[in-house]
C-alpha cells in the first residue's frame, strides 16, 4: 500500500488513504488500530471485519483484507473501500 493522506488519527489508530499497487492504484482506507486500546479483543474485530467482506450493499463500505502489521500480533490493521465524503 502506498500512503497518499491521513484521514483521521484518534486514540484508537490512525485511517491511511493509500493506493493498492498491486490492484492497479485502487484507493483504499487502512485502518491502523492500537490493539491495547481497542476496548476488546482482537479476534473479535477480525471476525466482524470477516463478515463485513461477506456482504455487498450500496450502504455498507466493502473491507477487502484484515491482518497484522507486525509478528509479534501488535499492530492490527484493516484495509478498506475507500470513497470520498464526510464521517
């Protein structure tokens, strides 16, 4: 992913405009979460980033990969549509 702006950063991460290379420069939203301030277990966001994949809804913003940025399993990310507009 290469970074194109920073769209928001709060005590729970950081939101990253970026460019997919690899998708033909598709821009998308990554999501960079602190995991120890998340409020609840990282599992359980995966899972619900899981089924957000799933569903396709003109209301619903797609997610398209959730992982970990590291090794040691501290930096939990999730890559998203991203579509100009407000919060």
């Amino acid at each position: 992913y290469e970074p194109v702006a920073v769209l928001g950063a709060g005590g729970f991460g950081t939101v990253i405009r970026c460019r997919q290379r690899l998708a033909r420069g598709r821009e998308v939203a990554v999501k960079s979460f602190h995991a120890s301030d998340l409020g609840r277990e990282v599992d359980e966001m995966f899972a619900e980033a899981h089924t957000l994949s799933e569903l396709a809804a003109p209301g619903i913003v797609k997610v398209f990969h959730w992982d970990f940025a590291d090794q040691t399993q501290t930096r939990p990310f999730i890559v998203m549509e991203y579509f100009a507009g407000v919060s």
